[in-house]
C-alpha cells in the first residue's frame, strides 16, 4: 500500500490540473491513467489534435483558394495526409509529455492503468498489484463518445470523434450527425480536404444553445464554405450496405454517404471505477453528483471535469480543478465562480460568454444590444477577413455586460478580454472608454461596447 494525501484518478485536464495545484500547495499526491500518456481526451484524441487539424487544413484550404486573390500563385499544391497526421501526432507526443515533466517537477507519481475505488481512502490501480491510500480522492475520468439508441459505431464506416481524427484518406461524403462542436469542428476539416460533408442535426439551428443570431450568422457563413445541413432531422439509424452507409431521419428520407461521424455528445466515464463499493450513486445523463464544493456523496471524495456534466470543456475541468483542491487544502476557493467561455475553432470561429439574448428574453432582464461587424474593422479588411459580427448585451439600467457572442476570424482570441471584464463586473461603457490598439481586431469589442449605446464610431 502506498499512502498520499491526493490521489486522482484521471489525467485529462481536470485531472492532471488538480495533481498539479495540491503538489504546489504541498500535498503529496498520485495520479491514475489508464493511458501511458497523460493529458486525456483533451490532448490525445480532443482539442489539441482537433485543432492541428484544424489549422492545417486551413493553411491548405487558403493556399488552394484564398492567396490567389492577393497575388500570390502558387502552383501544384497537393496533400500528404500522411504527413499532416504525423505533426498533429508529434504536437500530441509534445503536449503529454509536457505534462509528464510537470508531473516529474511537482514529484507527483504517475501510476499507469485503470483506477478502482475499494472502500474509503483506497484505490485500486490495474490488475490489483498497486493499492493506494489517501484521505482525498478527486475523480477526473471525463468521458467518451456517445451515440444513438441502436446505432453501434463501427469504427470503420460508421465514427466516433478519436476515428475520424486519424482517417488514412477523406472520404468522398462524410455524413455527420450533430451540428454541435465536433460536427462542425470536423466536419471543416473533411470539407478542407477534399469531402462533400453534411450535417444533419435533429434541432432547427447549429449549436444548440449557442444565441440564435449568432449561430445563424455562423451556419450561413459555414454554407458558404460548402458544408450542407439538414436541420430539424431527427437521426434514427443508420444502416452500412459493403460501402454505402444510410443515414436514416424520421419522417425523411435518408441522407447516403460513404462514412458517418456520430457527434451527438459524450457521456461521463465511470465503467469499472468501483463507484458502488462508495455506495455513490449516478445521477441523470451518467453523470455523478456533487455539490457546490465538488464534493460526491461519499466522504473524502471529489469529482470535476467531464464526469460531473454541465458544459464538457477542457478549461471547465481545469477550473474546477484548481476550485476543488483550493477547497480540500484551504477550505474555501481562491476567487468566484469563472465564467466559462465556449468556442468553436471552425472559420470563422465562434466564441461566447454569458447570457444569450434568448436566455434574456426568457427570464425578462432588460438589456441592450450593440453590434458591430468585421467589415468595419480595418484589420479585418487587411486580412480579407470580413465575415463576422460582435455583439454585447449589457443590463439596460446597470449596464453591466450580461453576454458576449462573437462569430469571426480569431474570435477565439477576443473572447477571453470579454471573459475578463465580466468576471470584473465592467459595464459596456468600461470597454467603450477604453483605448484599444489600433489596427487590431479588438477593436470589434469596443465599437459593439460603443453600439451598447448607439455610438458606434466605425459604422
Ligand atoms: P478527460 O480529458 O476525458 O480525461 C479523463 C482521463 O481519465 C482520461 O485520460 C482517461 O484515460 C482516464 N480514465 C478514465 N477512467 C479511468 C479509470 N477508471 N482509471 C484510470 N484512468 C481513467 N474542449 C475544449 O475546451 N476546447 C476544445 O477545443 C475541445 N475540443 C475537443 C475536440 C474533440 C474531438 C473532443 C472529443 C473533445 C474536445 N473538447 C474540447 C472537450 C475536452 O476534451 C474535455 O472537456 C476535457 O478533456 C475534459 O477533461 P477531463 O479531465 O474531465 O476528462
Ligand atoms: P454537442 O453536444 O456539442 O452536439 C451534439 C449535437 O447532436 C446537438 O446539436 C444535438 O442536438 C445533436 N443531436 C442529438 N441527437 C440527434 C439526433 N438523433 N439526430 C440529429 N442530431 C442529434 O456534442 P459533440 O459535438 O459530440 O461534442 C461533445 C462535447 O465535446 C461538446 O459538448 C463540447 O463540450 C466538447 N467539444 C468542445 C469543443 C470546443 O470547445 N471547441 C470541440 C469539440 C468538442
């Protein structure tokens, strides 16, 4: 047996976040992996191989069609996929073992394999050779792929979001179900490539939840770019004949194509952890309880990141992280609550924060409205990125900034200055009043802070 004060099961990036702060606050801790890599969904098969995906089949794309319109020809461009799969790999490899040197910094041990609860204060590592001790455990074991009720994911025809990051070709029509994070994200990167892509998704706008002009705005940009979308197509099965998979939809007909990408959401990974020996129990969705501390029903144990719920987000995981070892050691959280900003890395990104006008209207708060375009912004135009809007919602009679929604080049990067002044409590006349850098993109914040109040300068 070997006694810790932590011991976390899961290194994804609420995992190896939390074995990182409590080693700095001076605990002596374990982490549990079922993978020789740490760094989770997130860095092996999630974000960061999405997004060196994402990035070089944009650098693709713009050289097959966008640097000709500024006068540079380039000729006989072709595409070693080969090779574009090998960086995302080496950027992968970079990134995990970048956390194993963490871990090694902080002197936190890396046990390798599945992790079990076996009682209170014990975990169980593999087949049973390695117990560990511990008066806190922190459960980070994320989650998976899910599908639909009687669709099984071949692995083959039919893809999860880890298969269709690793194809060895594009197929010739990706069909993919779900216009939410993966399925666009994805779907960009095949299309990029050389697919036909559709996007069948059951509701009648992408991105779910997203505010509606905003997405909108998003899915005719993203049409232009020859993604097609069914929408309001609830997807029922899906049936393979030797290469042709059928995608059917209820009440239509069914969409054919040569491989299907399910992406209608990940489900909490808690198979084999010996939840039951805690007697804690799984709440609605797989999920595991727990209160506003992250701690589960069972005493002495925690749990955050993908396998709590609420928003499936590698920088969620992270906070909660850092807010449950905060309240484990010192008792209470170093700050408030974040607020946690979304983004799809698609072009142009989509970035937001906050309320949506929808939730708004839903719940009668008065607001106002600034918006402000790309197009407008002189930055944007020397980049010939002129697609996209910001829009601020800000309390009509405090003014403080209650949302931001941003579809543009780079938005990703913009919306954390948003994240910031909300989480200071600013007002749209913090951000209209003050002085940005010009020519930068940033500037679409502050022209729709100015709009807040009809004084754009820009428009
Ligand atoms: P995970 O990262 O899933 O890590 C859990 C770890 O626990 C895994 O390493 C697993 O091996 C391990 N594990 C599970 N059970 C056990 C066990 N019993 N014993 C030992 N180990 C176990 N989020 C973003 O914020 N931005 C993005 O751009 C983004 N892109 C994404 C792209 C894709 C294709 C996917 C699939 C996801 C993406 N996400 C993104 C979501 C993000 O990856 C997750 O929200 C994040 O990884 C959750 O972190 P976590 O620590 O809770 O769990
Ligand atoms: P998602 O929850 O984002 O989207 C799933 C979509 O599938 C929804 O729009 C839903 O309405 C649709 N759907 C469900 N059942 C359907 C049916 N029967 N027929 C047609 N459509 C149906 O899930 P996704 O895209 O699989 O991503 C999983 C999680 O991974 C996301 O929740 C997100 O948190 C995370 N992620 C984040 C990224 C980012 O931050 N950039 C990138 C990729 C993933």
């Amino acid at each position: 047996m070997q006694d810790y004060d932590l011991v976390v099961i899961g290194a994804g990036p609420g995992g190896y976040v939390a074995a990182i702060r409590a080693a700095q606050l001076g605990l002596k801790v374990a982490c549990v992996d079922a993978h020789p890599a740490p760094g989770g969904t997130c860095l092996r098969v999630g974000c960061i191989p999405s997004k060196a995906l994402l990035e070089s089949s944009h650098q693709y794309a713009a050289l097959e069609n966008r640097l000709k319109q500024r006068g540079i020809l380039v000729s006989g461009v072709t595409l070693d996929l080969n090779k574009m799969m090998s960086h995302k790999e080496r950027v992968v490899r970079a990134l995990t073992g970048g956390v194993k040197s963490l871990f090694k910094k902080n002197g936190i041990d890396l046990h390798v394999g599945r992790g079990r609860l076996e009682g209170p204060g014990r975990v169980v590592v593999g087949d049973g050779q390695t117990t560990l001790s511990a008066k806190s455990i922190i459960l980070a074991t994320g989650s998976r792929p899910a599908s639909l009720p009687g669709i099984t994911m071949d692995h083959r025809f039919v893809l999860d979001s880890t298969d269709a990051i690793a194809l060895s070709s594009a197929p010739e029509h990706l069909v993919v179900v779900g216009a939410g994070y993966i399925g666009l994200e994805l779907g960009t990167v095949w299309r990029r490539l050389g697919s036909q892509v559709t996007i069948i998704e059951s509701l009648d706008c992408i991105l779910p939840g997203t505010d509606r002009g905003t997405a909108d705005l998003a899915q005719k940009l993203f049409a232009r770019q020859g993604l097609s979308f069914v929408l309001g197509a609830r997807v029922t099965q899906v049936t393979v004949d030797q290469d042709d998979c059928a995608v059917h939809i209820e009440g239509g007909d069914a969409v054919t194509g040569d491989r299907v990408l399910m992406a209608v959401g990940r489900q909490p990974h808690t198979e084999g952890l010996g939840l039951d020996t805690l007697g804690i129990a799984l709440a609605a969705r797989g999920v595991i309880p727990v209160n506003d501390r992250f701690e589960t029903s069972a005493t002495g144990v925690y749990a955050v990141g993908d396998v709590i719920g609420g928003a499936m987000l590698a920088h969620k995981a992270e906070a909660e992280a850092v807010s449950c070892v905060d309240m484990i050691v010192q008792g209470t959280p170093a700050g408030d609550r974040p607020m946690i900003p979304s983004v799809a890395y698609t072009d142009p990104e989509i970035a937001c924060v906050g309320a949506t006008e929808e939730d708004l209207k839903r719940r009668d708060v008065p607001y106002r409205a600034g918006v402000f375009p790309w197009i407008a912004n002189g930055r944007a135009r020397s980049h010939g990125t002129l697609d996209g809007e910001a829009k601020i919602l800000a309390h009509r009679e405090s003014d403080q900034i209650l949302g931001v929604h941003l579809v543009g080049s780079q938005a990703g990067e913009l919306i954390a200055e948003a994240v910031v002044a909300m989480q200071l409590k600013a007002t749209s006349h913090d951000l209209a009043n003050s002085c940005y850098p010009h020519p930068t993109l940033s500037e679409v914040l502050k022209e729709a802070a100015l709009a807040v109040h009809n004084q754009a300068l820009h428009i």
